[in-house]
C-alpha cells in the first residue's frame, strides 16, 4: 500500500479515518476462530489478515516508516508459535515434525496452520519490501 | 471435508483481495484527504472537515464521537436481542408446564443468551457510547488518546455478538449437530466443560473478543483522562462521570483479562483435553473463583458509571451543585477496591470453608455503606432544590428509588444465613434485575435523552418519553417485585417449567405471580418500543434545537462543558444543515 510521508520522514495519516481498525479486529476474530475450531483456512486468512493490519495499522500511525519489517517479524512470531504447537505433540526433533505433516492430529495441523500463516505473511512482507524497493510505491 | 475446506480457503482468499482492494481505495481518499502527523493522535488536525461518505465513513472513522454513536447502535440491537429472548422465556413461564418453546433445551439457550448479551453486549457498550461520545468532550480532550485503537475495540464486538449468537445461527444450518450455548452466562463447569456442542465453543471465543475490546477501551480512557486533559481541567474539578469511567476501567484492567484467562482455560478442557475444571484431577470450583473474581467486579463495571451519569444529571435538574463531590467520588473509588474482595458472596453454598464466607461477607456489608453515601448525596442533592421533571431527571430518580430495593435486597443476600435460604431463587433473579434494569438501563434512558440534543441536534418528544419513563418503572415495579416475592416462595431460578409438587410450594400463588411477572415484562416492552419509536422519529423528523442551552442550565450556573461544546458547533454550522457533527451532514472542525 502506498504511505505518504511527510517532510521529517513520518508517515502521515488520515484526519479522522483509517481503514485498518476493522481489519485488525476481523483478522484477530476470524484468525481465533480458526485455530480453536481447527478450520484452517479461516486460520490462517485470519492470521494473514492480523498481521497485515497490524503492521498497516503501525505504518500509519507513525510507528514504523514501512509495514515490511513488522509484518516480517509477525510472522517469524506465528512460524515459532505454529512450531511450538507442534513441538508438543511431537517433540522437537526434525525427524518426528517431518513425520508429522503426515499427520492427522488436529492439534499439530492447528500448529502448521498457525507456521503457513507466518509462511504466507513473510512472504507478503518479502514481496511488498521488493517492490517498494523498486519504486512502484513509496 | 476437503471440498469444504478448499471452498472456504477459495472465499478467504476472494476476502483478503477484497481487504486489499477497499485498503486501496482508502489510501486513494487519502490522496486528497487533509493529512496529520500520524504519532500525534489527531488533535493537532487543522481541518477535520473531510470524512468519505455513506457505509465507508462508519467502517473506517476512528473520530470518538462516530464511535460513541456506534456503539449505541450496537448497543440497541443488542438490547433488542436479549429483550426479545427474554420475552419468549416469560411467555413459556406463564404456564407451569412446557407449553410454548417445545424443549428446555430453547429454554436455557434463550436464557444464556439473554444474561451474556445484556452484559456483555448492552450493559458495557452503551456505556462506552457515553464516554466515548462525551469523555473527550467534558475534559477538554480532541479526541481519545488513541484513536485507533478505539476502532479496533469497537470493531472487536460485532464478531463476538455473532459468536455469541451464533449457536442459533447455525441450528437450523447443521440440522441441530450445533445449538445455541445451553450454560447460563456463569457458565459453571463442569456443565460448560462437557457440554459437547460447538455453539458454548464459539460463544466462549466471542466472549473472549467481548474481553479485549472492553480491556483495549480501558487502557484508552485511563490514558485519556490521565494525558489528554484540558489545562484548565484538573483532579480536583475532574467532573463525576470521567471520575466514574476512571475507576470502572482501572476494574476492566484487573478483571478482563483474568476472564480471558479463565475462558481459556475452558476452551483448553473443552478441546484439548486439559482437566483444569473436571471433577477428577482439576477443580469446578476453581471456575467459580476465578469467575467471580471478575464477576463481581464485573457489577460495579457496569454499575459506576450510570452512578456516574446520575450524578452528572441530576444536579442539573435540581438546579443544584452535587452534594458531596468529594464524597461520591470517594464512594465510588472505595467501592471500586472493594469489589475484588467479595467474590465469594456468590459461593456462600458450595461448602467452601466457614471462616472464608464470614470475612466474605463482611466486606460484601460493607460496600452498603459507600453505597448509602452516594445514595444520601443523590437525596441532599435534591432537597430544597428547584426540581424539574424533565425525561432524564425521571429516569434519574427512578434510578435512586431503584436502587434502594435492588440494593437493600443485595444486601439481605451479602448474609449467609439468608444467601442459604434464598440462593438459586427467583429472588436473586429479582435483585439484580432490579439494579440491572432498574440502574443501569435507566442511568442510559436518562443519558440519551439528556444528551440527545447534542448528538442529533434535535429534540425528542418530550410527552412520549415521560411514557416510556412511567411505563419502565411501573414495568419494572411489577415484574421484579413478582420475582422478590417468587424467591420466598422457593421458586428456583433458571428452570423452563415449574410442575412441581405442592407440597414443596404452592404452585397457584408461583403460577399467579410468573403470570404478573409476564405482564410487567410486556409493559416494559411495550415501553421500549415507545423509546426506540421517539428516537428514531426525532431523529428523522424532531425540531431543530437552535439554542445552546436546551435544558436552561445557565440559570443555575450548571452550563457545562459539553454544551459549550455543543454552542460552539451551532455558531459554526451552516444555516442550511444544523444537525451536527454526528449526522455526517456538515461535520465541523473540533478546534
């Protein structure tokens, strides 16, 4: 998304408007019910959504200069969780969480729907940073 | 199964292009919108005049009164939905037998869903309408502390009504393999852990969505009183409703998240096979501590700031200062400490140690007294005053009056002796339908038509509101009075049907009285309907209010800061347009 950005660099937003808090909201309430009701493509839409929100929501208010790096670090945040969760079912060796995408235990799918969030999300992070850096927004 | 999930992940993805695109639209608007440095919240906006129109204006404001008046909308249609599911509960109790709803099943999903929905989803919103409208507004703020997050608080709730709601939803969807949530809104395990229906899941996520938001909106307002305060505002001269969201939202800070906790915990048990709250290994009671640890705090949440806005209002129809400013706020801070110290007031039965209930329900006495401080001042405040009675004083008084049987009755139940005899009866149900309904709703009824001018820029009609007032506390006389006089009966809460032997009570008196209890909750509904009726007409089609001071406050030296703020809007809006910043049509600078 492009960001103005006013003369000592911060980013500027809007008088009285964002579109970001209904996503945050949305992206929060879909991404829980996903994961506790183990429907894992609200899961992980909903968590891509979060993050997304969260580091446009950060952008605009001032916090960051561009959404890339917190987007980034959110989803370095879901891939360590989703693997956390996984690691309780299977234990931390690589062999066994191998093994384990096999498999059918809805606590470790709830795991790797959490990791393909962060996934899907570092690669957003990816994309957009690129592409700001070839000009195509600012 | 895998269809379905490549089908839902297929309408994911269509609604993450749709986010992008309606993201992008926005950073369009943006092109030509006024701009503000980001980092400074909004106040620092030389032109504010600008705001999309239509659906997109009300998805994307983050202005705090746009939001207050969100949240009374949202408010309202939740009203409507537990008023309605408590309409057809006591339809079903006019007869002993199961005569109307089909299955105790409706039954208890219908009375769930009304306690939560009244709680969660009227009792605290309509609330933060207030104070998101008018708490910016009385202290001298431009805005909330941080706008945003204010929108996320917001938009945080209508998910969790439809989670909440949702086991209705999706009876009907699923052929009845998902119910409405079927645990009461205490949701005591081990019922609400073995419950094995999805709808308690999905109801509990909504509540836990319920919980951030309250918790965001706290963290919000304490900022805002602390950072955001005119010069000229101080502690000192702070008015009593800002006083009020202060302490309740320092009680959100420590109490909602503890109930976050607590729902997790049960979500855990539910769906992963935890056993923090089973009978074998954990501990039911264990929920109830940790329940009532928020949920009497949870009380006085919902009940200081209509204390609040009475406090605020009722001077003002006296055409006298507060009596006591000092000590009404005192009260409510005191009672505000109190209240994390006598949970166990609702435990008083399950077999938990003696010595535990007997200092329990010392301090439960002792909140009476900070209680009578207030309800003392409120009196003095009226005595020897020029009294009006206007819409809102009406409703404030009845709320003093209200007050009195609700908390007399609370305190009978604060003694253990009493608590044995009386739990579980229609008499507790009586109580706190007496401070529910007749405080807090009142405290709101009072509010929106005091401040009504100053949202709408119109006037309501003033004979119609005088109905909905007399209609509400005779409604509410009848109907909680019966209930009072069914606890000494014996008449256990909670039950669809009451064919029970006459030996243990006498079903004639119980069924006459379930039956005045009926009558009384349609004369209330009845006046509800007048209520939203008035507000929707005035709002259409009321008289233009043209002067700054519609309730004559100047007179007595109770003008206050809001409707300075209210002058300042009709000298600087056109002719042609007067409704105000709240209609969209027009909207002024706050500067």
């Amino acid at each position: 998304m492009s960001q103005r950005e006013s003369e000592t660099g911060e980013t500027a937003g809007t008088g009285k408007l964002s579109s970001w808090p209904l996503f945050v909201a949305l992206g929060l309430a879909v991404g829980e019910v996903g994961v506790v009701m183990a429907v894992y493509p609200l899961a992980i839409g909903g968590l891509v959504l979060f993050a997304g929100s969260v580091a446009g929501i950060l952008t605009e208010s001032g916090y960051a200069e561009r959404p890339w790096r917190a987007l980034t670090a959110l989803s370095g945040l879901f891939v360590l969780l989703g693997l956390v969760v996984v690691w309780t079912q299977t234990g931390t060796e690589l062999s066994t969480v191998q093994s384990a995408l096999a498999s059918t235990d809805t606590v470790v799918l709830r795991g790797f729907s959490i990791t393909g969030a962060g996934v899907v999300s570092f690669a957003a992070g990816l994309a957009g940073s690129s592409i700001t850096e070839t000009g195509r927004a600012a | 199964m895998a269809g379905e999930q490549l089908a839902l992940t297929v309408l994911m993805g269509v609604f993450l292009v749709g986010v992008v695109s309606l993201v992008s639209r926005m950073e369009n608007l943006r092109a030509y919108a006024p701009l503000t440095s980001g980092d400074a919240g909004y106040g620092d906006s030389a032109a504010t005049g600008h705001k999309p129109s239509g659906l997109l204006r009300w998805l994307t404001t983050v202005d705090h009164k746009d939001i207050g008046i969100l949240y009374g909308v949202y408010a309202t249609v939740a009203f409507v939905w537990g008023g309605l599911a408590v309409m057809l509960m006591r339809v079903e109790l006019t007869t002993p037998a199961l005569d109307v709803l089909g299955s105790t099943g409706v039954y208890n999903g219908l009375l769930t869903s009304h306690g939560i929905t009244m709680l969660f989803l009227f009792g605290t919103p309509i609330i933060a309408a207030f104070s998101n409208y008018f708490i910016p507004l009385l202290i001298g703020a431009d805005d909330m502390a941080f706008p945003r997050i204010n929108g996320i608080a917001f938009w945080l709730l209508p998910p969790a009504a439809l989670l909440i709601w949702a086991g209705f939803f999706l009876d009907p969807l699923t052929g009845g393999t998902v119910e409405a949530a079927q645990t009461s809104w205490v949701m005591y395990a081990p019922l609400s852990a073995e419950q094995a229906n999805q709808g308690v899941d999905l109801m509990l996520l909504g509540l836990h969505l319920s919980g951030i938001s309250a918790t965001l909106g706290a963290i919000n307002f304490i900022v805002t009183i602390f950072t955001e305060r005119s010069p000229d505002v101080n502690w000192a001269n702070l008015d009593i409703f800002s006083w009020t969201i202060l302490t309740q939202s320092a009680l959100i800070l420590f109490a909602f998240p503890l109930l976050g906790s607590a729902i997790i915990m049960l979500l855990l048990d539910r769906n992963f096979q935890t056993a923090f709250f089973a009978v074998n290994g954990g501990s039911p009671i264990l929920w109830q501590h940790l329940f009532w640890f928020f949920g009497h705090p949870e009380v006085y949440i919902l009940v200081l700031p209509p204390m609040g806005l009475v406090s605020w209002i009722l001077p003002k129809f006296s055409g006298r200062k507060l009596f006591g400013y000092k000590f009404v706020i005192y009260s409510t801070l005191a009672i505000g400490v109190l209240s994390f110290g006598v949970w166990a007031h609702h435990m008083f039965s399950t077999g938990i140690d003696p010595r535990i209930r007997a200092s329990f329900m010392a301090v439960s006495l002792a909140i009476a007294i900070p209680s009578a401080v207030k309800t003392f001042n409120w009196i003095a405040t009226m005595w020897n005053g020029n009294i009006r009675l206007t819409a809102p004083m009406l409703f404030c008084i009845g709320f003093v009056a209200n007050f009195v049987i609700g908390g007399i009755t609370g305190v009978f139940l604060a003694a253990i002796p009493i608590d044995l005899v009386l739990h579980d009866t229609y008499y507790v149900v009586g109580h706190f339908h007496w401070i529910v309904m007749g405080m807090i709703a009142f405290a709101a009824f009072g509010a929106i038509y005091y401040w009504f001018p100053i949202v709408t820029g119109k006037m309501y009609q003033k004979r119609l509101a005088k109905m909905h007032f007399w209609l509400s506390e005779i409604g509410v006389v009848i109907t909680f009075f019966a209930m009072l006089l069914l606890g000494y009966l014996g008449m256990p809460r909670r039950y669809a049907t009451y064919e029970f032997n006459g030996l243990i009570a006498p079903l004639s008196q119980v069924t006459t009285l379930h039956q005045v209890a009926t009558l009384g909750a349609f004369i209330i509904l009845f006046a509800q309907i007048i209520w939203v009726f008035n507000l929707v007409q005035s709002y259409l089609e009321g008289p233009v209010v043209e002067t700054e001071d519609p309730w004559d406050l100047k007179e007595t030296g109770q003008y206050s800061r809001e409707f300075e703020w209210f002058a300042e809007q009709l000298d600087s809006t056109d002719d042609d347009a007067p409704a105000l910043a709240a209609d969209g049509r027009g909207e002024p600078s706050d500067d």
